[in-house]
C-alpha cells in the first residue's frame, strides 16, 4: 500500500462484521481468565493488555498506522510530543551520558534538553546541522550515545541532510534520532535515508486539528543495540525476571523496552479517546499535506515578490538556501509552514500579525488554520539572543502556518496585513 491508503487501512482492519470505524476501547484493565495467563502478561512472555498505563487497543492500532507510514518494525503513542523526544533519549541514555542536538530545533525541545536533562546529568551538546562533517565529528565523545535533529526545523525551516548525519552518527556506533514532525511521512520518511529512531509531536499535522497534545517514537528497528554497547538492551532487564529485549524482542528491542519500562515508569500513554482522535486526523494526513504544500507555496512566491518583506523561507520554493536538501528528502513539499521576515523590524511585524483575520494569532502551527505566530516574542521567548540565533530565529520572524483554505482568502488576507506596514 501507499501511504495514501496506509492512512486509512492501515492500523484497525475490521473482520467480518465488526464496525467499520476504530472503536473506543475505553477501559483501564482487561479480564483473562486465568491467574497464569496475567503472570505470563507480567512476563512478557505473553502478547496482550493487562493495563491501559502500558498499552491499549484503541492506542494500539494507531501505534500500527504509524509505524506503517514511517516503515518502521514498532511505534509507541506518548501524551505529547515533548514527551516522546524525552523518551527516546532516555531509553538509552542515562546518567553521566552525552548526546548531540542541531541547533535547528524546536524552542521547547532546547528547554528540556538544556535544563531538565542537564539536571538529570544528560549532558546535551549542541551542533550546526549544516557545519562540516569533521566538526560535527569532533563534538562526539566517548560518552556521546545518540545524535536528534529535526528533519525540518521548526521554527529555522532548514532541511536535515539525513543521510549525511545518519553516516555520521553510525562512524561512532550510535543512533539518529530524528523529530519528522513537519513534513510526517507523508512528505519525508526519515528511516529510508539512515534515521535509527522517528519521533512525532502528533498534535500538529497529523493530529492536523488542533484538538488533541500526543506524541509517538518509531523504531526502525535497524540499529545493532548489542553490538555498539548498549546495554540497556543487550543485558538482563530486572524488573522483568531477567527479559533480555535484544534477544526476546529482536528488531523490535527498543519499542519494546521503550513501553514497557519507561511508559509503564512515567504514565505518558495516551487514552483511547485520544488515539481515535488522532486516527481520525490520520486518516486525512495524506490529501491535508498536499493542499497545506501547494497553499504554502503559492503564499511563499506571493511574500518573495512583496516589497514588504524582507527575506522569506520556504524550502520547496527555487532559490531557497535548503532548496536542494529540499528537493531530495522531500520532493513532494516542505509543510505548511513559511517563515517570513517583515521589512521594518518588530514592529512592523505585530502591525502585520494583528491586521490579519482570517489567519489566527494563536500558540500553534500545523492545523488545517491558518495560522501565525511570533517566535521571538512567544514560543522561544525564553531564548537569549544568541540561542535565537543560532535556532535560526531572527527577532523580526513570522511564522505563517498556512492551512487548507481556499487561496484566494489566505493570500487577501496577507495582501491586506502587508498594506498596514509603514
Ligand atoms: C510542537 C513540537 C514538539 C513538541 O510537541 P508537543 O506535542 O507540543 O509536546 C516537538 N518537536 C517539534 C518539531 C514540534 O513542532
């Protein structure tokens, strides 16, 4: 199947007679019917629910569709997309490790990966995701156990060069972890191009409604856990008599381990109620990016001939610094997302954000809205000048997330905040 139709037949098939829609399995626990068969559960060494902290079937089928559109062995749903980038450092990493970021990252990501994790002895050192490969290589130390990036930055809009970081990381006998939440699978499949792990803030686009906070980590199932040292997965797990994931879980170790010690730790899964939302959101994720790509593009070329504006970033659009990444991991579209920096500063930029009307002034991207937002002044307010910087932000930044509309309303829209810059 294609993604297309992955995203409505994948996950949930119905047999004979059963409902056509994804049901609700809203419920904490499961009946069984024997004493035997739960301890088994306890064991892992048999497949079912026992505790919706852990798993849920609901839950379950959507964890399927995704791990289907991204190709990867396993993927695990979380509360948020925070959570996910948090959970798939720390099922390998811990204490006194090190791990490298892209400085071309998501404000609230540097927030967790620089002072939470700092105070959790992870140490996060940051690299330039377009610096040469003999600098990038010189950060890594012996304590370095994995390197995340985004494959489209949010809010930079620079575009990973994936294989390139993937052969990097793979030299030193470690991990990419890769945040695919802008362009989904849909527009970019990561694990094709080298990525080891695929982490989702599934409440922009694929959630695509603005409805619902999650999460979700694929596996790829790819990476030789074992034999680059990680024993986390290659030794006995105690809490579980002794399970060993590498040798009882095969390719799916990481998954395995993922939701069965740190899901099960934390309580970070999803409800059922929540999946269904999110499925249904999936469902559309395949026809919502194309028209999110062909509006964006359409308001990119309209912005780079405005005199109002003084430098415009879309990489799908020729010219674009990331075109040519662009064009590689992600031929078919860059998202939604434009950034745009109004001629005549701040200023002239809240003049512009707060002339528009269709498009909502909101704490959010990547909805069938359109939306737009000022990082500097919002979402990375928290960053020093030099952080803004090197995350790619200039003070002057727009973000437009545009949504699926009819055009000729986004662009009227945009053409009537550009005439009340000074
Ligand atoms: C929003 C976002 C996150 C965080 O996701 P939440 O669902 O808000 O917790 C992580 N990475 C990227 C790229 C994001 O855009």
């Amino acid at each position: 199947m294609k993604n297309g139709t992955k995203c409505i037949h994948e996950g949930y098939k119905p047999a004979n007679g059963q409902p056509l829609a994804l049901p609700i399995y809203q419920s904490t626990t499961y009946a069984y019917e024997s004493t035997e068969h739960i301890g088994k559960l306890f064991d892992l060494a048999a497949d079912g629910h026992m505790y919706s902290r852990i798993s849920n079937p609901t839950v379950a089928y959507v964890e399927e569709k995704i791990a289907a559109l991204e190709g990867g062995v396993a993927a695990v749903c979380t509360t948020s997309g925070q959570t996910a980038s948090f959970l798939s450092l720390v099922n390998i990493l811990g204490c006194g490790d090190s791990f490298l970021c892209s400085s071309k990252i998501y404000g609230g990501t540097i927030n967790l990966f620089s002072v939470t994790m700092k105070r959790f002895g992870i140490e996060c050192i940051y690299f330039d995701p377009d610096a040469e490969d003999g600098e990038i290589e010189a950060l890594i130390k012996p304590n370095t156990r994995a390197v995340f990036a985004e494959s489209l930055a949010n809010p930079a809009l620079s575009v990973l060069d994936i294989r390139r970081i993937a052969d990097i990381a793979h030299r030193h006998g470690i991990p990419l972890i890769v945040d695919n939440t802008f362009p989904t699978p849909i527009l970019c499949r990561p694990i094709e191009h080298g990525a080891d792990i695929v982490t989702h803030s599934t409440t922009k686009y694929m959630d695509g409604h603005a409805i619902q906070v999650g999460g979700a980590i694929v596996d790829s199932g790819n990476f030789d856990w074992e034999k680059n040292g990680y024993t986390c997965l290659s030794e006995p797990d105690e809490s579980y008599h002794g399970v060993v994931y590498t040798k009882d879980f095969g390719k799916a170790a990481y998954a395995v381990k993922l939701r069965v010690q740190l899901i099960r730790d934390f309580g970070t899964y999803p409800s059922a109620t929540a999946a269904f939302y999110l499925d249904l959101g999936l469902q559309t994720l395949d026809v919502r990016m194309e028209r999110h790509c062909k509006n964006a593009y359409a308001v990119a070329e309209y912005l780079k001939k405005s005199n109002k504006v003084e430098a415009v970033a879309y990489p799908a659009l020729e010219g674009d610094k990331y075109h040519s990444l662009a064009q590689k991991y992600m031929p078919n579209g860059t998202s939604g997302v434009v950034s745009l920096t109004i001629a005549g500063g701040k200023e002239n930029a809240v003049r512009f954000m707060d002339a528009l009307k269709l498009a909502k002034n909101v704490v959010h991207v990547a909805t069938v809205h359109t939306c737009v937002l000022h990082p500097a002044s919002e979402t990375h307010r928290q960053l020093n000048d030099e952080q803004l910087i090197a995350a790619g932000i200039n003070p002057g930044m727009i973000r437009l997330s545009v949504g699926i509309e009819d055009i000729n309303d986004i662009l009227a829209d945009i053409e009537n905040g550009l005439s009340k810059c000074v």
